[in-house]
C-alpha cells in the first residue's frame, strides 16, 4: 500500500497485551503516514539525558526506585504533541496508561491542541488488539533470537531448520530474553489486565474504542488498521 503523507490521521492510540503486536502495528502506521511515535519511555530518557528541568526531577525520582508521576509525565507528553511534526498525527506508546492519563489526554485535546479552523476535534483513535491468552503465551515463550546476528524466531510459528540453533549464523545457539519466560510474562500479563482495563473501559463509555482481531496474520491485522484510519477521517 502507498503512502499517506498529506492525510491527517489524528492521534492513535493502540491498546493490547504484551506479545499482541503493538511495536509492529505502531511501526508499520508511523511508515505508512510519515507520523511520529511519542513513546512515554523515550520521552523520560531524552529528558534525562539533555538534563532538562524536567529531566533533572525525573532522574531524582527514579533514583530514589520511584514511580514518575502521572504530573511529569503528563507534562512531557503536552511539550512532545506541541512539536510541529506532530500536527497531522502521532501513534502515542506508553500512553495513556490509566484512566487519569485518557481524561487528561482528551482535556488537552479539547482545550488546547484544537484548532479552530478545524471542522472536528482530533480525538484519539483507540485500537485494542485482542488475542487469545494461550495464543499469548505460545508468542512471547515461543521467541528466541540469535545472539550474533540478531535474528528473532518463534519456536512454535517461525521455527529455525534445527531445533534452537540459528540459520544464519552456523552453530550459533538460540537464547531466550528473560523477559519472555513463563514466570516472568504471568505476571505482566495480570498486571496489564489490572492496569489497562480502567483505560479501555474510559474509552468505551465515550464510544471510541474500535476491536481488532490480534489472533490474525500480522498484515490482516495492519489492513484492518488502515481500514480503521482510513473510515474515521472518510
């Protein structure tokens, strides 16, 4: 599919498990439009290491093993959106993360980053990716990568020719990140249940959150996406 880069796609906000395909899906938009993604994480370490005010108290909080506050964050994203490559659109990640964070989003939206000679206020697009929970798990345990080249696999959907070891690199033995082992991603997952539901119930009362399909093949799920994109601004 060719590019949009004169449309205004407005912001997205893509809601799903770990191992739903967000990171994908997010790329994939932000090519597609030539739109930016404002990434909560990326937003606190570029604040951190230009050594910004607000980079400055963020540092000392997270220094002390604290959370950053929903004020500071909230105050990174408002200076990010104001950002000249942000007026036709973004794919916000890490954000929001609560039910807070989605009322403050749309408050600013509507007091601030709306321009009056627009017809209509650029409410965000929320998309939830849903997958089946065991579907879930055979992605994230599944995956294995090579060490040397980089190459990522799925023991269970993307398998290498032989068992654990790297097509690329001869002899090279697959590893397993920490992060996607059994005992680590149980738990994330309930945390994500726990954490994301209020947002996507926040949604769902204002009539703006659209389902997608996760458990499909990743470009179904992308050309369900630019459906979405494409029918809201139609």
């Amino acid at each position: 599919m060719a590019q949009e880069t004169s449309r205004e796609v407005g912001p997205v906000v893509l809601l799903g498990p770990p191992g739903a395909g967000k990171g994908t899906q997010a790329k994939r938009i932000m090519e597609h439009y030539e739109i930016p993604q404002v990434s909560t994480g990326d937003l606190l370490r570029e604040n951190v290491a230009r050594g910004t005010d607000l980079g400055l108290v963020a540092k000392a909080v997270m220094a002390r093993g604290e959370l950053v506050s929903d004020d500071l964050v909230c105050v990174m994203v408002r200076e990010r959106l104001m950002q000249p490559d942000c007026h036709r659109g973004y794919v916000l990640d890490g954000f929001p993360r609560t039910a807070a964070q989605a009322g403050w989003l749309d408050a600013l939206l509507d007091h601030e980053l709306f321009d009056n000679s627009r017809p209509t206020r650029a409410w965000p697009i929320v998309i939830r990716l849903d997958v089946d929970y065991n579907q879930l798990l055979l992605r994230i345990t599944g995956r294995r990568s090579c060490p040397t080249c980089g190459r990522i696999y799925n023991v269970h959907f993307q398998p290498p020719r032989a068992d654990e070891i790297c097509d690329e690199v001869h002899g090279t033995k697959l590893v397993t990140r920490n992060d996607d082992r059994l005992e680590v991603i149980q738990p994330r997952l309930t945390a994500y249940q726990e954490q994301t539901r209020p947002v996507a119930d926040y949604y769902q009362r204002t009539g703006r959150l659209i389902t997608v399909n996760g458990d499909l093949p990743m470009d179904d799920v992308t050309e369900q996406i630019y459906r979405i994109l494409e029918d809201h601004h139609a």
